[in-house]
C-alpha cells in the first residue's frame, strides 16, 4: 500500500476509468510482501523507550519522532523530559521541566508491570536539565539488564542558541562526558559533532566531518549518524546530505533540499527517530539510512505544499514509507 499511496497525488487527477484499470495491478504489485512475511507479521513489533522533550503544539522532540516511529512498524513509548505549549525557537513558550525522578519513576513503573524485557532500544534527545542525563543512562543500564539485545541510541541535543535552540547548563557537557562512550547509535548535527571532539567549530568539509565521526566510533558507539551535513556535504549545501559511519562503512545520502523563509524545527528529531525505527525492523545500515532520508524529504515536501511552519508529519504520513528509489534517493558508499 505504501507503494500505491507514494503516487497517490498522481491519481487524483486520474479518469475514475483509468484507475479501476491500474488497481488490480497495484494490489498484485504491493501484496506480495505482506504475503510472503505473514510470520513476522504475527511476531511483537520492536518497542523504544523514547525520552526527550514534548511540546503540545507542533513538532519537536517525541511529538517529531513518535508518530514516524510508529508509522515504520515500531511501538513507541514517549517520555517527556520536558513539556511546553511550543518548541523554543518561537521565542516565547510555557511549561515544565520535568524533575530527574520522573524519568526513574515511570522505568520503575514499567519494571514493575513486566515490560522492560520486551524493550528494544532507548532513544534520548532534548534533555530539560544536566541531572536528567544520568536518569536516562540509569534507565538504559536497567533496559539492558532486562534484554541484553536492546541497543541506545543517543540524539545529543546541545543547543543552538543562534537558532534559539536553547539547553540548560551541563547538558553539553553531559553528552560529551558521559552518554558517547554508553550509546550504540551518535546522531549529532555539524556543531554537537564538532563538541563531542572538543573543537571550537563545526567541520567545514566532508573529511573533516568523516574524521570526527571515526573519533568517536573508537569511543564505543556502533554508528555515528550526521543528520544534516550542510556546506561540509559534497554538494556544498545546495542538498540535504546526511553521513551514516560505523565500523563496517560510511555511506553519504542526498535529498533535495527545499526553501523555507522560516525552517522548520525538529527535523533532527524527525530522521533520528526515523533512522532508528528502520533500523529495529531490521533493516541493514545503508537502507536504514535511504529511508531515513526519504521520510524526511516527505516531510518537507508536504510541510512546504502546505506552507506551513510546523513539519507536517500527518500529511505525509502515506509518503513516509515510500520505496527510496522511487522518489530517486539513493546512499553513496564512501569506504
């Protein structure tokens, strides 16, 4: 289905006669796979205990992530360590930061209920306080105690106050010191890669981007996930490119990159959460990476049709899981 609805604003200008023509072949084309994993189907899906911020209008934190996780096959649990009415960089916003306890409170509560064995991975991004740092890698280490498969995935939101990404005191510090040597899976933008080395500036070529990726796989982490390249990508910024490095490759993905007088927030979250939920359901590092990069230019594409500021994650939602290859995306191995 997700095949059929990738062309479905082709079909919209369609005669009604023309489309019960090409149906019966769509339906064959896009049962095939459903029919030949009708056992998996049956199996629980992956579940990720995802902590990081909440806001209660637009998209930021697990209200970017969640529903494209969930959208991929994954059941999603959101932890909020924060909860406002809006993200930040509106400049003006209202809520809590939640105490570092809440986070320890709700992991007791799901050990209580049995569930922490059935937890695949734990995701954390924006963290409210320093403190909170060490609830999260507390509430890893009991995942992992509980199923010796889950896996970490750290989204080290650092702050970008020039964009009004605003984080508190310590938490920079928090990422570089204590989460990268714990985490299986780094996805830092330009700057937080730049912090997490200890250089004073964000790479300004690929090389540099990809040697600061290699550091900190010799630190513990699996893969380093760079969600947005920007002028240190190869095409100089002109695209949207994102660098997967692990242990096994590096492979560097393209997407167009559309225009915004206003770009939109949360994008980071968005691939992020859509990288690692590809991942759960099995897919290999570089098509995990494809898909990642098509979820995002559906995003895009549907958050600008409808000229809007917030990303428009339930418009695109069909869009999220088309094919790569059928919106031309395709990852390029770099050794």
């Amino acid at each position: 289905l997700a095949q059929a609805t990738c062309h479905l604003s082709s079909w919209r200008l369609m005669p009604l006669s023309r489309v019960a023509m090409l149906l019966p072949h769509v339906v064959r084309r896009t049962a095939r796979p459903f029919a030949s994993r009708s056992a998996a189907a049956a199996s629980r899906p992956p579940a990720v205990l995802s902590i990081q911020s909440h806001v209660v209008c637009g998209a930021a934190g697990n209200s970017a992530a969640v529903f494209p996780m969930r959208r991929v096959g994954v059941d999603v649990w959101p932890l909020n360590t924060v909860q406002f009415s809006n993200h930040t960089q509106y400049g003006k916003w209202t809520g809590h930061v939640f105490p570092p306890e809440h986070i320890t409170q709700i992991v007791d509560g799901i050990e209580e209920v049995g569930m922490l064995p059935t937890c695949s991975a734990v995701l954390s991004g924006y963290l409210g306080s320093a403190p909170q740092g060490a609830a999260v890698l507390e509430a890893v280490r009991r995942v992992k105690a509980a199923n010796a498969e889950a896996i970490y995935c750290c989204d080290p939101v650092m702050g970008h106050p020039e964009k009004g990404c605003i984080v508190a005191p310590g938490v920079a510090e928090f990422f570089a010191s204590d989460a990268v040597a714990v985490a299986d899976i780094l996805c830092p933008n330009t700057l937080e890669l730049a912090l997490l080395t200890g250089r004073d500036k964000a790479a300004a070529t690929l090389d540099e981007v990809r040697a600061c990726a290699d550091e900190l796989l010799k630190q513990g982490p699996q893969a380093v996930f760079v969600k947005h390249l920007g002028r240190a990508g190869m095409e100089g910024g002109t695209s949207f490119e994102m660098l997967l490095a692990t242990r096994d490759g590096s492979w560097l993905v393209s997407a167009p990159l559309l225009h915004f007088d206003r770009p939109p927030v949360g994008v980071g979250d968005l691939t992020t959460g859509a990288f690692l939920a590809w991942r759960l359901v099995g897919a290999e590092w570089e098509d995990a990476l494809t898909r990642s990069a098509t979820a995002y230019h559906a995003v895009m594409h549907a958050t600008s049709r409808l000229s809007a500021y917030e990303l428009q994650l339930v418009a695109a939602q069909a869009q999220i899981l088309c094919d790569p290859a059928e919106v031309g995306i395709r990852a390029r191995r770099l050794g």
